[in-house]
C-alpha cells in the first residue's frame, strides 16, 4: 500500500509518471534542489560508454519522497544498447550479471536454490514484448537437473521460465498464476522481466533497472495489477525492467522546455523582449487567458509548465504513450543482453563466451 500511496504522491507533486528510480530521484532534486535526499543513498559507478547508479531507500521517508518502495534499485545506462554495438552488448551483460548476483547476496538465494523467471508481457504488442522474448534463449535447467547425476550438476543452478501472458490474453491475473507455480514448484526466488515507461526518451532501450522491491505490471501506463512482490509470494522478487515507452504528454513538455531553456533570440531576431526565446514563447501565454490579460489580477510565480500541459493535454493524450519507430530491432538487441546476463549469473559452471553461443 505504501508503494501505491508514494507512487500516487509523486505523480500529483511533480506530475511525472515513470518506473525507473533514478529518474524519480532526479526529478525531486531538480524541483527541491537539495542534493541529497533524507532516506535516500545513492552511488554511482562509471567505465567507457556504462554508467552504474545504485539507489538505496532506506526508510519510509525516503519512500515518500521518491515514491519508491523501501528497497535497493540499480540502473545500468548505456547509450550503445540502441546501437548494434557487440562490445558495450556484452560489456553490459557482464555488469547485469554482477549486480543479479549481488541481489542474490543481499536476498540470502543460495547458488544451487531454484529460480523461476518470468517473462511478463504480452507477446503480441512489441514495445510490451520483452519480457518474452528474453525467455526464448534462457538456460532453462530444471527439468534436466531432476534426471541428472549430483556430479553432473556441479556450476548448474535449476531454472524454470514462465510467460503467462496478460490479463486480457489470459483472463486470469499474473500473479495469480505466479503464485500457483511457485507454490507448486518450490522456487526459492523470482525474477521478473518486464518493459518500463520512462519520462526521458533518450533512456528507451538504453537503461536496464535491477530492483529488489517487486513489480506492479501495467504500472507504468496507468494499468495497475495485483503486485509481485516478497509479501505476495512470500520468497524474495528480483525485478529487471527495460524502458520501452514514454507518456506523449512527457514528451511535449520536454520538447517545450527546450524552446524556454535555451539561448535568447539573437541579435535582429524578435523583439528583445525577457523572457522570450529565439521561438517567441512567452511563459506568459500558458496561463488562462483571463490572467494572462490581467496578470495583476493574480500575482506570482508562473505555474508549473508539466502541471498546465497534463491539464490541458490529459483529456487528448493522457492514455497515449510512444515507442521508436525501430523498437522491433531494439527489443531483440537488449532481449539478448538481459539474457545473457541472467545466464551468466545462473550458471557458474558456464563460462561467459558459451552463454553467448546460445544467443542469436
């Protein structure tokens, strides 16, 4: 309940809808200016063309002001993901592999527990596809290691593979069907894969968040499920999400901020007058137009440019939300990097190169 309350608070507060901890921190900060937020540690590795953030909420407080659960999210950015880059490909799927195995240090997973991974998503709309089609090139052991000797079993950790499809396909909740598996398998971990909104285009198919706090699918479109999380299955949930979409309304903000943040018209162009870019926007014309005529009728700050574009954009835009053009090609190239990823950490037996033999 915490999760949705925090949630809700940052969405009316800062009118911003995203799935990604890193860009809920940023947003506070730009609008609240501290640099450090109470409850709230933040760390921040880089190497060539990666960067690694890890976000730490300690507490309920710092749960507030994020409106992320308490928890441990890591966010791996690499602008080579949406390019065809085999290097920064698996560059990336190493430190994907690191930080899974990190989460499994900080869950107390053993190397040898079973672990269910399930695909989230519906197979049948691409930007919503990932989590499918990172199943199809898994290492799914399981079944195998039942018929295996002990000392075949050496480096080899049981992993079974679930895409239950949506609640429109299905009819029946994924949790619920998560639930039914893990009870009847005896998983001793779940790791979720599922495609995230973003408020930042340049982050669609170039981040990869790692989070230790469970997922609620179709959050991020405004589509809120029964939540996947430790309290609901009762064993500790890993979630792996990829940005695949952004709110259009974002988008038409972001664009507008750009007009307003950037140099002032050069010389001969527009009238000189404050305040008005090269563009000729006035932030004076985003009011009503009765105080926009009057504006000593009422005095003080211009409001907030994203809370007056969701008003008058939501009743046209609000449920809409984009994806690139190219998002087929870009979901096969990083569906292989969380894969290969999730393979490496499974697997110690197998080396890094032969997990990429599986891999188209």
């Amino acid at each position: 309940m915490e999760k949705n309350s925090s949630e809700d608070r940052l969405f009316t507060k800062y009118h911003i809808r995203t799935d990604l901890a890193l860009e809920s921190h940023q947003a506070v900060i730009e609008r609240e200016g501290p640099p450090e937020l109470p409850g709230v540690q933040v760390h921040t590795e880089e190497e060539p063309g990666i960067t690694l953030t890890r976000i730490v909420v300690e507490n309920d407080l710092g749960a507030r002001l994020m409106g992320k659960a308490p928890g441990n999210y890591s966010t791996i950015q690499a602008a080579g993901l949406r390019e065809h880059n085999r290097d920064v490909h698996e560059r990336t799927a190493q430190l994907l592999a690191k930080e899974i195995e990190w989460f499994f240090e900080q869950s107390q997973v053993g190397a040898e527990d079973s672990v269910l991974v399930v695909g989230l998503g519906n197979w049948n709309a691409t930007p919503d596809s990932l989590g499918p089609k990172v199943l199809e090139n898994l290492m799914v052991t399981r079944h195998l290691l039942e018929m295996s000797p002990p000392e075949l079993r050496q480096g080899l950790r049981p992993v079974a593979a679930l895409a239950p499809g949506v609640l429109g396909l299905t009819g029946i909740e994924t949790g619920e069907i998560i639930m039914g598996v893990v009870e009847r398998m005896g998983a001793k971990a779940v790791i979720c894969v599922d495609a995230l909104a973003s408020r930042s285009v340049d982050r669609l198919c170039s981040t990869i968040q790692i989070s230790d706090t469970g997922i609620h699918p179709g959050a991020g479109v405004g589509n809120r499920r029964l939540a996947i999380n430790k309290e609901t299955l009762g064993i500790p949930v890993i979630a792996i999400g990829v940005p695949t979409v952004v709110h259009a309304v974002t988008i038409i903000s972001d664009a507008l901020n750009l007009l307003d943040s950037g140099s002032q018209a050069p010389s001969g162009a527009g009238d000189g007058t404050p305040g008005r870019t090269q563009f000729k926007i006035d932030p004076q014309t985003l009011l009503n137009p009765e105080q926009a005529q009057n504006p000593a009728s009422n005095p003080g700050p211009v409001p907030d440019r994203r809370q007056l574009i969701s008003q008058v954009l939501d009743p046209y835009f609000g449920s809409m939300i984009v994806t690139p053009k190219e998002i087929d090609l870009l979901i096969d190239e990083v569906a292989d990097v969380v894969t290969g990823g999730l393979n490496t950490a499974f697997h110690e037996g197998v080396s890094y190169d032969e997990v990429f033999k599986y891999l188209s």
